[in-house]
C-alpha cells in the first residue's frame, strides 16, 4: 500500500498496517534499520508513533546574526553572499565555506566533508541556518549547520528532535515518523469521549500528530498536556489495581497489642516517631485485611527498631516474621542487631542465606518448617522454593528493593496474605511518595534519636588529599576507623575515575603505609565481602576502601570519617545515603566530598549537600536538579520508565490523573467494563514492561 506524499509501503504479507505491524515493513526501513530501531525499543508502528520527541528545533523565530546568542544552539536567518569554494585540507577532509549576512551583520559557514550542502545553496537567496554561533561581534561563526529555505520553515516549522542511538540519527527517525503520521488513527484511544471533553483533550491521532509535527507552540503544549495526561492515568490505575489486589483479608488476624513491654526493655527512650509508625503498624496488623506499608525514614532515624517492634508482636501473636535484606552483609547485621533485641523475650532469630554451608542450610529450614525459629532474616533466597514456613504472618522489607505484585505473589505463596512493611531510606517528599507508592500507605520517621550528632560535610579537590590523608592519619591515631569510596571497580577507558582497585594500591596504601587497609567492591564473593566487613566491624582494619556497596545500611558506630571520590557521579541522596554511614556513634564525624569539577552546576549541588544534614530537602533538591529519571532508578522504586511525563514538573496533571483513576476503580476494581478495555490493555502493557504487574 503506498500513501499519498510517499508514506508507507506494506510489504506483500502485510496489505493492511496495524499498530503491531512490525517496523521494517515502513518504506526505508531494512532489517539493519529495524535492529537499529530495537535498541530504542521501537518494535512496532505503535512504539514508533509513541517515541515522542525530546524537544524541538524552532525555526519560526530566526535570530538576526548580531543578536544571536553565542555558543548556544540557535536558529539564524541570513543571505548567501559568496561561495568562494572548497578546499582540501591536511589528512584529507575536505572542507566548504559560504559567507551569509543580513543587514547589519556577516556569518562565515564551514562544512567539514559534505561539498554539497555549500553547492545546493544560491548566492542572493536567504536562508534559516541552525546550529551554534561562535566568535566574536565582528566575526562570527557556524559550522555544519542545518539549512532550511522559506517554503520547508513554513511547512514544518518546528523540527523535531529524538532520542537517538548509533547508526540511527534524529533526522532519519523524523522520515519515518512523518511518513507514518497520516495513520496516526492506528493508536486505539483508550480516553473515554466524555473524559476528553472534560478535561478538553485533543484525540490520541491529534495529538501523536500535533507532538511530532506542531504547526505552534501552542498545538505543541496541547499534544503533550493530552499524552501526559494519558501516561500519568495509566500510571495511576495500576498502582491503584496493585492496591486493590494488595487488599485481600489477611491470613494471619491479630489482636491489637500494646507496645510497651518491647520499650521498657530498651536502654533508651524511642523517638515520638518511632512510637508513631508503631502504633499505625500495630493498627495495620488488627485490621481484616492484609497491611502493606512503607516505612520511610532518613538515614539514621531508626527504621530497624519500628520493625522490630513490628517483629517483636507479629510473634507475640503466635507467628512467624521474616525479613529480607539485599545483601548478605546487611542480613547478618539484622540478624545480629534483632537476636540483641528479641532474645530476651525468648524469641528465636534465624539467618538464612546464599552463602550457607549445606548442612547449615537444612538445619535451619527444618527449624523454619518445623516452627522452631521465630524470625528469619535472609536476602531475597527467602522467597526461593524449598523455604517453607510454618506459619508466616509478617513480611519486612529492607532497603529500596520496592516489593512488586511478582514477589507478593512469591510471598504468598509462603503464607495466606502476610502482611507487608517495606522500608526506605530514600526520603522522598511526602505529596510524590504518595503518588509514587500509591498502593503502600505510608510511615514517615522525621526525627533523629537524640544524640546523633550531624556529621560535618566539606567539599575539597584532589589537590588537598595529602593534608586529608594527614587528617585520617590523626582519626586513626585516635582509634577511629574511615571509609573511602570510588565509583568504579577497575579503570575505565577514559580514566576520568578513580577505580576501587588501584585507588587501594596506588593511593590508600602509599598515604596511609603504617595503618591496616582493606578493600570491598561488588565482584568479591560474597564470604570474601562478609570476612572484610567483619574485619573492618570488629576493629581489625583502620581503613576500608570500597564502591557504593557499603551505601546500604551499614553500621559501624567507630567509623568517623567518609571520604567519597569524584563524588560529581553521584546524586545528592545517594552521597546522603554514603554520608550516613558515619555519625552512628558519640564522637565528631566528617565526609569529604573529593571532586576536581569545576562546573557551577556540580559545585553548586555539593555545597547544598554541605549544608544540610535533612535527607528530605536534599531529596527534593535532587529532584528539581536532575529530575525523577535520575533520582529514582527503576531498581529502587519499581514502577514503569514514563515516556512523556515528568513526576516533579506534571504534578498538576498528575492530581487530576490520581482523582480520576480514584473514581473510575471505584466504580470498576478490575477495569473490567468493555468501555474501559483499552485502559485496562494499556495499564497491562505498561506495568508488564517494567515487571510490576508479573
């Protein structure tokens, strides 16, 4: 089939083209192409009509030369005055030169191997020219620009831009897009009519038009306000599915109990959001149906001990708990820290995990099966078959691993709707938490035990390592212990980071030649990380030089200092999060942010860091600054990459998004009404992508 204007041809096998239509059927597109397209992952008609562009070249509003911004990409209009021709240049590459003006100023254009990009243009005629202007008022400068004559501007003024990858640039992308946009009705509209006219949305096939193609900045804002109101509903019903299926009567009733024989054996007193969050947990647990909650807490706010309580009267009330930690190390500091708070309540505490030794391994299932042990605490080889117990009636979850309807299902495999708490040190501001973890009420610990001191943060350069080093020199002198973390395990090729293995040999241990050092990354197995950890916990190292593997929750109260490298690699929280590793015992405690960038941006965000110890405000700096796609990995929150939306920035659309998807699972739990069949296959699509929903 061949379109009007060149559009698509469908290949013998394919006369009809639906949104499946497999994209190397488009007219251009080889199998080369297509692989090409995969990696972006363009599969589809569908997917390539859905890959929306970053942002646009406008050439509506051409700069006159004098005016236009230097060093920045722009759009100038000017005409050709001469031509003087090419030449060829040492090694080769060839090079064209024009020279265009307007009426106050002149623009020396450079090609760089393209000599008929200067031979298509006519001297006397005027053109929009895009690129980056460079040089001075009197001389100024664009190479390899973009041409555009006046009849192509007026037809597509605004040129689109896309997220690109090798062999396949933004310009071939905008070919096929265009040639397929006359089937934009292809995409079926999973909006209902009334919901448009309510909200004043243009179609799906208007707006896939209007995004690619706007003929103004206005059609433009009103493709993207439809399409991100669109993702963000989708979004938002299932998170609500996920909580409905989430609600299901619990298999393990309790009886609402009191918290304060746990407290009275504590040596000290827990914080009024400590007894906060226990008290709505403890609440949670009486209720019919099963409790899925997030336990939010900055680093350092004393999650572990809320859990524990939690642990302490799923017990009491005749069943077993379990917690799931993401790393070995982290699961034996659990298992250590609960046994210290739970055994003398005659509770029985058990630790399983990977690296068990066989016989160690059956013992302790059997105490599991049998209902010998109480608590067990493990990696996620909890979830794994062979793992049966008696009878489970609370999960916890440690640390970021967001726990999807995939692993619930694992769960409750295990036991009858356990109930669930899941706990973050991610602090996320509370109106996006909410939105975010929409299927998990929420528990905020937003105060600090007393006592914990906030650890002083300074940002220094490479230069001044030598005097740091002199100052862990001292720390150590003083019985103190220090951290010292490197983004990579091994050099990279452009060796701009300072890798954890030759840091260890080459820096560590020739500033620090009399003291004990110890080295811990990713690629150890995991006994040679638990036999460096527990050296370095029991006093046995001065010093432990590692990758972000010791971000998560771990505690040694001697450590006094952290020392990061080319801490520009990382986001605020999570330098936060390292940062938090230190201050957990009564002395003074230091982090030294080591960075040689000299980017205002990057300088900026490190003394912010510097000056403030509250996780939540660097959170929501972090998330002004770099945006949701940074500050939330998929690993950590689990919910599908968005498209077109921006949870900081649509936050609007994204309330009315919410109460809308409130109402319409209100009158429809499962989505299961033929008018909303297309939202219920869109929702389905979106979550598979991202592994919530399997």
């Amino acid at each position: 089939m061949q379109t009007k204007g060149g559009g698509p041809v469908a290949a013998e096998t394919h006369t009809t083209l639906t949104p499946d239509t497999p994209v190397r059927y488009l007219k251009g597109v080889g199998p080369k192409t297509a692989e090409r397209f995969e990696k972006l992952g363009i599969v589809t008609l569908a997917d390539l009509l859905c890959h929306y562009p970053r942002r646009y070249l406008d050439f509506s509003k051409p700069y006159p030369i004098a005016t236009a911004p230097l060093d920045t990409e722009c759009v100038v209009k000017a005409e050709v005055f001469a031509k003087p021709g090419g030449r060829v240049l040492p090694g080769g590459r060839r090079m064209e030169r024009i020279t265009a003006g307007d009426d106050v100023s002149s623009l020396e254009i450079t090609w760089f191997n393209n000599p008929y990009a200067a031979q298509k243009l006519e001297l006397g005629r005027e053109y929009y020219f895009q690129g980056i202007v460079t040089g001075g008022m009197l001389r100024r400068q664009m190479v390899n620009p973009q041409v555009r004559t006046d009849a192509q501007v007026e037809s597509i003024p605004f040129e689109a831009v896309y997220p690109q990858t090798e062999g396949l640039s933004s310009g071939v992308i905008a070919k096929c897009v265009r040639q397929l946009l006359p089937h934009a009705e292809l995409l079926p509209d999973p909006l209902p009519p009334e919901m448009l006219q309510k909200y004043r949305l243009l179609s799906k096939a208007e707006a896939v038009r209007a995004i690619h193609c706007p003929a103004s900045e206005e059609e433009a804002f009103a493709a993207r306000r439809r399409l991100i109101y669109e993702e963000l509903l989708i979004l938002q019903l299932g998170i609500g599915r996920m909580k409905n299926r989430g609600a299901a009567r619990t298999g393990a009733p309790m009886q609402k109990m009191s918290p304060e024989p746990f407290w009275a054996l504590l040596p000290f007193s827990p914080t009024g959001a400590q007894r906060r969050a226990v008290e709505e947990i403890l609440t949670d647990m009486a209720g019919e149906t099963s409790m899925n909650r997030l336990l939010q807490g900055d680093v350092g706010s004393g999650k572990t001990l809320v859990a524990a309580a939690a642990i302490w009267a799923c017990i009491r009330s005749g069943y077993q708990a379990a917690l799931l930690a993401p790393t070995e190390i982290l699961a034996s500091q659990h298992a250590e820290n609960l046994n210290r708070l739970l055994s003398p309540f005659g509770m029985r505490v058990a630790l399983l995990t990977g690296g068990m030794k066989a016989a160690a391994r059956r013992a302790t299932l059997a105490a599991i099966r049998d209902d010998e042990a109480d608590l067990i605490v493990g990696t996620h080889a909890i979830l794994s078959e062979g793992v049966e117990f008696a009878r489970l009636g609370l999960a916890v979850v440690d640390e970021q691993h967001r726990f999807g309807v995939r692993q619930r299902g694992m769960l409750a495999e295990k036991a009858e709707n356990p109930h669930l708490l899941v706990m973050s040190a991610t602090p996320i501001p509370r109106t996006l938490g909410l939105l975010i973890y929409g299927d998990l009420d929420i528990s905020i610990l937003d105060e600090l035990p007393p006592g914990r001191k906030p650890v002083k943060t300074r940002c220094i350069t490479g230069k001044k390592r030598g005097a740091l080093y002199g100052f862990l020199d001292r720390e150590i002198d003083a019985g103190r212990q220090v951290y010292l973390v490197c983004p990579a395990i091994e050099e990279t090729p452009d060796g701009g980071l300072n890798a954890v293995k030759s840091y260890y040999e080459d820096i560590a241990k020739a500033l620090l030649p009399e003291r004990r050092v110890g080295l811990m990354h990713g690629k150890l197995k995991p006994k040679e990380k638990a036999a460096v950890m527990e050296d370095f916990k029991a006093g046995r190292l001065d010093a432990l030089v590692s990758t972000t593997v010791i971000e998560v929750g771990v505690d040694v109260p001697n450590a006094t200092v952290m020392v990061i490298e080319n801490a520009e690699r990382y986001g605020l929280s999570a330098l936060h999060q390292l940062r938090g590793r230190v201050g957990r015992g009564a002395a003074e405690s230091w982090c030294f942010l080591v960075s040689d960038n000299t980017s205002e941006n990057v300088q900026k965000r490190l003394k912010f860091l510097c000056s403030t110890a509250d996780g939540f405000a660097v959170a929501q700096y972090d998330l002004e600054t770099r945006g949701p796609g940074d500050f939330f990995g998929s690993r950590q929150h689990g919910l599908p990459t968005l498209q077109i939306a921006d949870l900081m920035n649509d936050t609007r659309t994204l309330h009315a998004a919410q109460s809308e998807a409130v109402a319409l699972l209100a009158e429809d739990p499962l989505l299961e009404h033929p008018d909303h069949a297309l939202l219920a296959a869109q929702v389905q699509q979106m979550f598979e992508k991202a592994g919530a929903m399997n």
